[in-house]
C-alpha cells in the first residue's frame, strides 16, 4: 500500500527522471537532487533474494559497459508497468546511496522503460551519500593546470617542506560539467591526527594569498581513493612537492649558526 507521501515522492523523481536528456547535466544533477532529499527521493528497489527487512535480501544486479548496478523503479505504477513479479522494498534514495557506493555500485531508474531508463553511477551515489554540494559535478575534464601561478607553487612548497605532516602536493584542472573550473591541490600526508590536519590547513592558509584574486582553489586528500580527482591524479599527475625525494636530492649541510627563522613566518588561521 502506498501512502500518500509515497506517492508525492515518486511524483518529484519521476517528474525529474523525465527532464533528464543526454547533455542536460543541469536536469540530470536536479535528479540527484530529488533523490538525495529523503522527503522525495524514495525509489522501489528490486530484490532478486530474500523479502524487504530480512537478513538475506539482496538488490538485484545488471551490468553495463562494465559497471555494476542496481535496478529500482520509481513508483508503484512503475512496478507495475516492469512486470516484476519478485519482492522489493521502498528505501530513500541517500540510504541506498550510502548501502551501494562503497562497493562501486551505482542504481538504474526504470530499466524497463521505452528509453532503457536512466543509470546514476556509483561516483554520482557517492555525491549523493556525502553531500551533492560537497563534491564536483560530473563528468568532470581533468588536465594539468595551464595557468602560470609560479609564485604560489613556490610558496606552497616552501610551507610544505616547513610542515612534517606532508609527504607531496599534485595538482590539477577540474572543469566540472555544471559550475566554475578550478584548480584542485592533492595532499599527501603521513599524518590524519588533529593536530597533523590543523598543520595542513595553516600551511594552505599561510599559502592562498599568492594565488590571484578569482582564482578558485580545492583540496583534495589523496587517501581518498574513490575520489575521481584523486584517481586522475595518481594516474596522471607527478608531485610538484615531494619530500622524500626532496631529501635525496638535498647536498650535505655544514652545520651553521641558526639564522633568523625559515622562510614565512607561520600565520595561524584555517582555509
């Protein structure tokens, strides 16, 4: 029985779904929305095993180009219409977000439907499950930053080398599909506790007064292994600033008198 909340709430998915078209990423991310909002975003999951709220339910599970999802359908009606004849259950749609993308799996709306329906990778779950605005739209254009900004690379590095926490810096372009491109720093540490994070963020702080005015600038942690951002950049990015190699290169150093202080003077503050 679907009550009439249930019913309101396929109306927004369905009512989304339908505006979604190849290239509308400003429909398909309203999409994402509606089904992040848990006062619209119920979906019918199918389940291949098992019955709604026992131990041994399983979603079902079809494969396209490679990548694993779950079918679901958007209303009752749907259900109907799909002529799926096993059991199912009516879950939020950030609850199945949360459920699935740890393990790389996305959902597909109305596989059943006349245009095949519409598939919400897992990457676009996991935006679901942290926060839509949290994370860059995609499909994202990755490449190496064209801007010349050598001024705030040289600095970075210096607070870098100044701060232990940090193993390198990479960096990036983003351009997401909706939204302003923007340069993107990958930090590498050896460190996650408290203090290790707030030396990280007084080093970006003391840094980000050289980068020029309109210039947005991110960070991502490259420890984050299912971010697309750090992916590319594992991939495809060499540290501008790396430690250990830094170490290497360095010559022997005759013992000096200490000099006035190290480059900057630190500057406390967050980012």
């Amino acid at each position: 029985m679907v009550s009439a909340s249930g019913t309101a709430a396929a109306g927004q998915v369905e009512h989304m779904l339908r505006q979604v078209t190849p290239g509308r990423y400003d429909a398909y991310e309203a999409l994402l929305r509606a089904l992040a909002t848990p006062s619209s975003g119920q979906i019918w999951m199918l389940l291949w095993h098992g019955q709604a709220g026992s131990p041994d339910a399983q979603y079902g599970n079809m494969q396209v180009d490679g990548y694993g999802y779950a079918p679901c359908v958007t209303s009752a009606q749907e259900l109907s219409v799909s002529g799926w004849n096993r059991s199912y259950e009516v879950v939020d749609g950030l609850d199945v977000a949360r459920t699935l993308y740890p393990d790389q799996f996305g959902i597909w709306l109305n596989p059943h439907s006349p245009g095949g329906g519409v598939g919400i990778p897992w990457l676009d779950l996991r935006r679901i499950a942290a926060g839509l605005e949290r994370q860059p739209a995609g499909p994202l254009r990755l490449s190496e930053p064209g801007i010349e900004i050598p001024q705030f690379y040289a600095l970075l590095s210096q607070n870098a080398h100044r701060t232990p926490a940090v193993r390198s810096l990479r960096r990036a372009w983003v351009q997401p599909a909706l939204g302003a491109p923007y340069l993107a720093i990958g930090l590498d540490v050896y460190d996650t506790s408290p203090a290790a994070v707030d030396s990280v963020r007084a080093m970006m702080q003391q840094s980000i007064g050289a980068v020029p005015d309109g210039l947005p600038v991110s960070t991502v942690a490259m420890s984050d292994e299912q971010d697309p951002v750090v992916m590319w950049l594992r991939a495809n990015a060499r540290p501008f600033y790396d430690r250990e190699a830094h170490a290497l290169a360095a010559p022997p150093q005759t013992p000096q008198a200490p000099a006035g202080g190290y480059g900057y003077p630190p500057v406390p503050g967050r980012y």
